[in-house]
C-alpha cells in the first residue's frame, strides 16, 4: 500500500481546548499539532495537568476541541455529530483505561461482546469474534468468568479484547498499566507491542512511566497544553 | 438489535431481582386492584341480575310516595289499607296475585337474649308469592290471620341468635310488648345480592302486627305478581290506574304512589354497581399512577448508578437513541412484569372475593387487556425521562464517575 497517498490516520491542527469562561477558565490545550500514521506506537507523557488526557479523549472523539481541526483518515471530526462521533469510535477506535471499565456481574465473554452488539453483528458471529478476542489475550478459558473473579491483569486484559473485538485500526490507552505492577505491566505492554506488530494497530497510549513508555516507537511529551517533545524512539521490544 | 436491547434488559432487571420486584410492587398492586374490582363488581352485576329474575320477572311493588326506591326509601305518603290490595286482586284481570304486608325494624326478645331483626307482618299468600317455605312446624292458619293472633314463624338467623340448641318451636318469642308463640322456622334463603340476609326475618300475621306493632290499619307494601300471559307494563298501567281512582287523584295530578318494576330495580341496582365498580377502579387506577413514579424514581436511581456503564457503551460506539431505547425498553420489561404478576393476582383475589361473596367469578379479558397495556404505558412514560438522562450523558463525565 501507497501510504503517503493516504492521509494521516490521526491529524490534528492548532487544537485548543478551554474548560469554563472568564475567571475560571481553564485552557487545557493551546494548540496541539500532532500526526499519526497508521500503524504508529505512541508513548503520551507529561505532568498530570498538562493536557495529556484531553488530547486522548479529543483523538478518541468523546470530547470536541474549542478550536483547530482534527481529521481521522481525511475525516473531519469537528463536522461529526455526536451520534457521528459514536459510529467512528464504534467502527475505528478502540479504548483501554487505567481502571478497565468493564461491566460489573457481567461475563468476560459479554464485556467482549458489547461493541460488537452496537455494531449489530448477528449473535453467533459476535460470540466467534469474542472469543477470538479473548484467546489472543490469552484469556479463552476465563470467558465465562465475571470481572470480580479475574485478576487486575488479567482485567485489563479483557478491556484490551474488547478494544480488539471490534477489529479497529487504533487502540486509545489511557494509562494502561496504571493499576498493575511491574509483572502484569510488562505482560499489558507485550501483548500491546504484539497487537501494533503483529497486526497493524496503531496504539496511542497515555503513561507516566518511562518503563511502559519504552514499548513505544515515539515519545511526545506533554506541558502546559502543549507539545513539548516529539521524538521516534527505538523502542527494546520491537 | 430491538431483541438485543431486550435481552439486555431482562438481563439487567435479573441482576438485580429483588429490587425489580420492589420497583414493580407500586404496578403490581395497582394492576392486581382494577382486575379484582372490575372482576368482583361485573360478578355482583350477574348476581344482582340473577336474584330479581328469580324473584319473578313478572312482579311488582306498589309504595307510597313517588320517591320510590330512587331517593331515600318510602316515604310518609298516604299508606295503603287491606282493602286496596283486595282490590287490585278482585278487579285486575291482569293480577295474578296481590299481597299486602308491612315491614320494620324489631328487637325480639327470648329469655336474656335479644336481635335485632326485620319483623314481616304478613299473609300465607304472600309467603306463597315469595317461596317462603316452611323447613319446621308450619305456617299461620287462616284463622289466625283472621284473627290476628300472636303466633309467629322465625328465620334460620333468627332461630340460631336466639335459640341456640333450645328446640323453639312452642317457645314464647317477645316483640316489644307482643309475646308470640313460634309455631314454624323457614326454610333458609340465604343473602340477596345487596348482602342482606333473608334468614334475618320474623313473620307474624298481617293482622297482628298492625294491631300490635303498628297499631293502626296501614300496609306498606302491596306485593303483586302479574299474570304471565299479559305483560308486566301493562299490568303496571291498571294498577297505577286503578290505585288513582281508589286514592282519588285527579286527572293531572301526579301519583302519590310508586309501582316499583323488579326489573327496573334490577337495572338501577346493576347501576349503581357499574358505577361503585367504576369509583373504586379509578381510585385503584390512581395506585398505578403511583406505580409508575415508583419506577421513574427507581429508574432515575439505576441511571445515577449506571452512569458508568452508560460511560462505557457510549465509549465503545453507542449511539444516544439505543442508550434511550436500553433504559426505555428496560422500564417498560418492568411495568409489564408488574402488569402480569398485576393480573395473577388480581385473577386471585376476585375469585377469592367471588367465592366469598358468593357471586359469579367472571374475569374480563378486556379488562385484563386494558390493565395491561395500562402498565405498558406507564413504563413508557415514567421510563422516558430517565432513559432519555443517559442517552444524554456526556461520556467523559460518565467515565469519570465513581
């Protein structure tokens, strides 16, 4: 494939970003400049404060810029409505948190299943993608466990699958390995490193943790709402 | 996608199945209380039908006053003598039978036992007329009617209130200043549809008791029974005119009398039970009102809790209106369990209180149907406005929401 034919997977131009009016106005971005490639890994760091996780939840589309543009494979998001913005995350994007997020009494299995359901595949279809989500997370034997029995790793695990399941071309991780010790993290940051490899996915990811941000193949740092540093980086695990 | 969101919501009210049936409890009873009224009060309709046809399509009442049974009873009108009855008996063709008799509250008195009871001053003819059966001894000679003798016959109520185990039969039964011999207990009738009970009675003679109770010639009520070859209206036309002519009325006066139809009774008593009926399901319909805030409210707690949840499925590509239509659908699965536990157990109780009322049980599929799609309703609306607060959520907020 041609790439440089295709526009950036991830554009955003002059993005600001202002919480509140007058004295209590908060301006979290003052303007972020950043292009992804398809197929990138992205490292986001910074003091918290900075502007780090609305930039996230800008790119993810569950938050919209006070001003600038941001397109997502040519598309420009700030024309999107909301329910417009819901079928882009649906189709393209998928998210892992610091906490998981998973539905509580629900089965691994179904947390895996849920953006599939949205996407209105037929029911036997959803269960095959599920489960195929699952065993490349390795978690195929705890399908039918609920989250309260599964460990924090093997949780964030699961929030990964369901990310996956929808097969889309970006994974948004927000602190990802923020609950878990060194072990577990390492087992997160391989099994991420393995999904932006082995199948292409482009990863964003939100860390304070220089150990985690060494999984990533560039380094954009993060201050007072702007970008302080952009760099490549040759990431050990690659 | 419709069977998912109903997958979904059942799911979700299992999860949590106390509390759902708690939510439901407000549907639940006002479901169960429209089917049980309108269940027992069609019931009381077809008993109250049944007992004035049994009591003779073809008879009639004759009171004084025009109030009638319409407004308050008899009223202090002209009464009637034994002679009008004689009359109406004598010179009708269209009579078949015409009763005199009289009626009023008595407490009767055995040894250090007293009741209450409705005292009948009456003529063998008119126990005839109205199949009063003797079940022990026997009823009033001719000649005691004749002579209006102290002798009277006793209701089963009557005889157990006063009697107890004593055989009465001989026993001297007091009436306020009467002392009667009870010379026979009647066969049992059990209660009318207006929940009187018929075995409450004493009878004495006619004659007695309007020269020992009343103390004066008056008949209250002529009971008369039409012949059953002519029809009862015009049986009703001879007698009103006849009743003017021995009563004097002029010509463009109005009647100082009352010729009661049995089966206009009956129509005014299904009446007025349609309309207590209607009354007591409206107050019924208004616990469905209740109800359904119980499930807004829950609902709106279910939302503030969920926020998350709802955080996640807008996270992973859900679209305002299917967040709408999971909480909508999920208020509505609610209501509409409420409505069929509703209708059990208002199928139950009416066919407790038909059983104990001794009425018909005769459930009303329409009713039924109503109720029901009642508490759909309800659902919708009372789901509506919590739904339509998730759909609304903004999903950073509700991701961030502990």
């Amino acid at each position: 494939m041609d790439r440089k034919a295709d526009p950036p997977q991830i554009a955003l131009r002059g993005i600001t970003r202002v919480y509140g009016t007058g004295e209590a106005m908060v301006r979290a971005l003052r303007g972020i400049d950043l292009t992804v490639e398809a197929g990138d890994f992205l490292a986001i760091m910074g003091p918290s404060g900075s502007g780090k996780s609305t930039a996230m939840n800008v790119i993810g589309c569950l938050d919209t810029p006070s001003g600038g543009s941001y397109h997502f494979q040519g598309v420009d998001v700030s024309a999107l409505n909301r329910d417009q913005r819901a079928l882009l995350r649906r189709n393209y994007l998928g998210f892992v948190f610091q906490g998981y997020n998973l539905l509580p009494r629900t089965s691994a299995l179904d947390n895996v299943e849920l953006p599939l359901i949205y996407k209105g595949l037929p029911r036997a279809r959803r269960i095959a993608m599920a489960q195929e989500a699952l065993e490349k997370v390795g978690l195929a034997n705890r399908a039918h466990h609920d989250p309260s029995e599964l460990s924090g790793g093997q949780q964030q695990r699961v929030a990964i699958a369901r990310a996956l399941a929808g097969r889309p071309g970006v994974i948004l991780a927000d602190e990802p390995t923020g609950n878990l010790d060194t072990t577990r993290s390492r087992e997160i940051m391989d099994l991420l490193t393995e999904l932006n490899r082995d199948d292409g996915i482009t990863i964003v990811m939100v860390t304070h943790e220089e150990d985690m941000a060494e999984y990533a193949r560039r380094h954009v740092n993060f201050l007072d709402g702007r970008i302080a540093e952009d760099h490549q980086h040759d990431s050990p695990g690659g | 996608m419709l069977l998912e969101t109903f997958r979904l919501a059942v799911h979700a009210i299992f999860r949590n199945a106390l509390r759902s049936f708690l939510t439901v409890l407000g549907i639940v009873i006002g479901v169960a209380s429209v089917i049980a009224m309108v269940t027992i009060g069609q019931g009381s309709q077809v008993r109250v039908t049944r007992d004035v046809e049994s009591l003779g399509t073809n008879t009639v009442m004759v009171v004084p006053g025009q109030g009638g049974m319409r407004q308050g009873g008899f009223t202090a009108d002209r009464p009637f003598t034994v002679a009008d009855a004689e009359a109406i008996q004598e010179n009708l063709a269209t009579v078949a039978i015409a009763a005199p008799y009289n009626i009023t509250g008595i407490t009767a008195v055995y040894g250090n036992q007293n009741h209450f009871t409705q005292l009948v001053g009456a003529t063998t003819a008119l126990m005839d007329a109205m199949n009063w059966s003797i079940a022990e001894g026997r009823a009033f000679t001719e000649a005691e009617e004749r002579a209006g003798r102290p002798v009277c016959v006793l209701g089963q109520t009557v005889r157990e209130e006063l009697f107890g185990s004593i055989p009465p039969l001989g026993q001297t039964l007091r009436l306020e200043s009467l002392a009667c011999e009870v010379i026979g207990i009647l066969e049992p009738k059990g209660a009318t549809s207006f929940g009187e009970d018929q075995d409450d009675t004493v009878a004495i003679p006619l004659k007695t008791f309007q020269r020992r109770i009343a103390g004066n010639d008056d008949v209250s009520i002529i009971f008369i029974e039409a012949r059953s070859d002519v029809s009862t209206a015009r049986a009703i036309r001879d007698i009103e005119a006849l009743m003017r002519d021995r009563r004097r009325i002029s010509p463009g006066e109005e009647d100082d009398f009352s010729v009661i139809d049995m089966k206009q009774i009956a129509s005014i008593l299904t009446g007025i039970t349609s309309v207590l009926t209607g009354l007591l399901s409206a107050v019924a319909g208004v616990s469905l009102l209740v109800g359904g805030i119980g499930i807004m409210n829950i609902m709106l707690v279910s939302v503030t809790e969920r926020t998350r949840e709802i955080g996640i499925r807008l996270a992973v590509g859900a679209q305002a209106r299917q967040v709408l239509m999971q909480f909508l659908v999920e208020a509505i699965v609610l209501s509409l369990l409420g409505g069929v536990m509703g209708t059990a157990l208002g199928l139950a109780l009416g066919a407790l209180g038909a059983h104990l009322m001794s009425i018909p049980f005769t459930p009303d599929p329409f009713v039924i149907l109503v109720a029901f799609a009642f508490s759909a309703g309800v659902g919708v609306i009372f789901g509506y406005f919590p739904a339509r607060r998730a759909a609304r959520m903004d999903p950073i907020e509700a991701l961030r929401h502990q």
